[in-house]
C-alpha cells in the first residue's frame, strides 16, 4: 500500500472492459468473409433495425471501457494517459492479473510475464463442472469469480471471492443455478447465469436475488457508461439484452436484436467504450447501442465470437480459435460501425480482456490452458504454456490489492 492519501476508482474488468464480465463456449465454423472488410450481407441489409440511432459517438467522449491502472509511484503521482484517452484511475497496490477457468483453476501473475503464482485448481483435468469457473472480475479491493455447471440434472452455481491473499468460496442461495458473468459497478456486484433472478451483493459475499426474473438464460454482463446512464447490460440466448440503471434490482429487456435468425442468436460477450455498448455472439453476430436500449448497425459475418473488450477507442471481437496458433479477430475504430477482419498469430480462444500493466496497455486471453499477452491485441506472445491434460482457463480480470 502507498503512502499518502489515494483514491481507488472502482474499476470493472471482463472479456472485457471496464465491468468485466466473461463468459466463453468453444464452437463454430469459421465464416471468411471477402476482402478485409465485414460488410453487412444481404441478410443484414434485410433485418429490421431495432430502435434509431440518433447519433454519432463523439469520437473525444469519455473512455467508459478504460480499465483501472497505473504505475506503483509516488502516492500523489498522476496516472499516466493511454493514446490520448481518459486518464486511467490509481492502483492502492502493485497490480496484478487473476485468471480463472475449468476445474476451479486459479492463477495470478504481478508482471504480465509469469502465470503461475498460487496455481491452484479444485479438479485436475476435464472434471466436474459445478467445479468450473466462466467469469471473473474485479472491483474495490476484491476478486470475484462465478461459474458453475450441470451434471444430468443436477446444476449448481458457484462464487469464489480472492482478496490478493486467498480465495474463500460464497454460500449462493439454495435455488442458486450455474453463473456466467459478473460485473461490478456503483459499489454493487452483479451476477448472471442461468434464467431466474440476477444475484446482487455490496460486498461479494453475500448475495440476494434481484427482484426481476429473466426467463432465459444469461451469457454475460457488463457496467460502464452508455449514454449519459452508468449502466448494468446483460446478453444472452435468443439474442436478447437487458439493462438495469438501480444495480441490477430490476430489468428492462430489449426485443430480440437478431429477430429473422433461425436457430435463434445466443449472444455471448459485451463490453462498453466511449457511450457506447456492443454485444457479440453466434455466427459472428454484432450490435451496438447508444444508449442500452436501441440498438443498431447489426453485423452477421464470421464465427461464434466469444470474448469482446475494449481499449483505447477500438473494439476487439474475437471467436473461439481452438488451439491453433493463427486465428482471425474483428476489430472496430468507430465504436462498432464498421469492423476490420483480421488475421491473428498467436491468436487466444478464450476470456480476452484488457488492462493497463505497469504504464502499458495489455491484452491478455488463453487457448486451452495456454495463457497469451498483447500489447495491440494483433499479435500475441506466449507466457505460458498448457498441457493437454491441465485445466482450461476461461477469464481473466486486471486487479489492485
């Protein structure tokens, strides 16, 4: 801890952003479309738009997906400036970077270079999926991972809270069903999963129903500012979000964004950037809004996208890639208006996400139980390196202690 008085802006990290929320699948056939453009196909061209985009984004507008980071110096030192954007808030503490993943797997890393501080997992190997871990995320001074599976019939939730020391499992209510994301923002935690009621907690340990029930399930969800709202939005099956302005004590739902699509979209990724939020998924479906609730400029080219986030002023989608060491990546300059389909070396297939490490922007992701960084989000570096057998990582989440 540093001297000095500081202040800790309550940042949110997930798949993608600020307010991460994660959640990943690993399926799809990839769709190349021609040229290095995604233009909207014909089917696009076709679907009806689901509100009105009555504006264009400010391109000099306030960086809601800017992640919390900073340099370790003095304790009255300004926060550096990334590309001219939004000044990023102070570290209390050294940073660090948690992953999480299949089996209960959990890793830290303080340099952005070495994974494998207090690797610990629950079940070695492709094991019980209640054990699983699919999101995590940070705010005020604590990790908080969510997941949770099916066995036949059976299915459980599961929180586990890390506090840069260790990790301590959460009680979920009795009904409690699995969970795939988290977010926190406002001083709330906010979990979502399978349908029913959204979880909500001030402390991320004890954790209550919200009082919405949402009759499917929930992929993913993030907080940022869209609009002129600080705002939760959650996404999910039949291509379908929701937003909550009371931290996610109630819910309003969109109609589906990708009405004509058969079988019905599951949208699986969200992230926030400049007032803008898009949300990503199957058949490498993409949608922006303005403000949460009208939504506009539907992408449909390319493969199930699972991992969305967003740095300095640029949205980056990225599908499942397997294992592979090339894969591809979309990527948008203009808050998610056009996007450029790019080929990726190195390229991760799960829990992308981006933070600032020490004055520098890094992205970081997995295929498999390999763990790679970026300082672009093009081209990728192995830091370390998974086995066939090991637990696979799902999300990662930049935080303070």
């Amino acid at each position: 801890m540093f001297g000095g008085p500081r202040s800790l802006a309550l940042g949110l990290f997930l798949c993608a952003s600020a307010g991460l929320a994660c959640s990943v699948t690993r399926d799809g056939t990839q769709v190349m479309p021609s040229g290095g453009r995604d233009a909207v196909s014909d089917e696009a061209a076709a679907l009806p738009i689901v509100g009105t985009d009555a504006a264009r984004l400010d391109a000099e507008g306030v960086d809601a997906g800017q992640p919390d980071g900073a340099t370790p110096d003095a304790a009255d030192a300004a926060p550096p400036r990334i590309d001219g954007g939004a000044m990023p808030p102070s570290w209390l503490g050294p940073p660090a970077i948690v992953a999480v993943g299949q089996g209960g797997r959990r890793v830290v890393s303080h340099d952005g270079i070495t994974f494998n501080v207090g690797d610990s997992f629950d079940v070695a190997g492709n094991g019980d999926p209640t054990k699983n871990f699919a999101a995590v995320a940070y705010g005020n001074g604590l990790v908080v991972a969510v997941g949770g599976g099916c066995v036949g019939t059976r299915c459980a939730g599961r929180i586990a809270t890390y506090n840069g020391d260790k990790w301590s499992e959460v009680a979920l209510p009795v009904t409690q069903s699995w969970l795939a994301g988290v977010a926190y923002g406002n001083g709330v935690w906010v979990a979502v999963g399978a349908a029913g009621p959204v979880l909500t907690s001030s402390d991320g340990k004890r954790w209550t129903p919200s009082k919405t029930m949402i009759a499917a399930n929930l992929r993913a969800v993030v907080f940022g500012k869209v609009g002129a709202a600080m705002t939760f939005i959650a996404t999910g099956d039949r291509s379908m979000c929701w937003r909550s302005l009371d931290g996610g004590q109630t819910w309003t739902a969109t109609a589906p964004l990708f009405p004509n699509d058969d079988p019905p979209v599951t949208l699986r990724a969200v992230a926030i950037g400049d007032g803008v939020v898009v949300v990503a998924g199957d058949r490498g479906r993409r949608i922006r809004s303005i403000n949460g609730a009208d939504w506009t400029s539907p992408q449909m080219v390319g493969m199930d996208l699972t991992s969305i986030t967003y740095a300095d002023h640029q949205f980056f989608a990225y599908p499942d890639n397997g294992t592979t060491n090339v894969g591809t990546a979309f990527i948008s300059k203009d808050a998610g208006l056009i996007w450029d389909f790019v080929s990726v070396v190195e390229a991760p297939g799960q829990g992308l996400t981006s933070g600032v490490l020490r004055d520098s922007r890094l992205f970081v992701g997995a295929a498999g139980s390999t763990i790679k960084t970026s300082t672009d989000g093009k081209g990728w570096t192995i830091r370390r390196v998974g086995g066939g057998n090991e637990n696979v990582f799902t999300a990662f989440a930049f935080a303070s202690f």
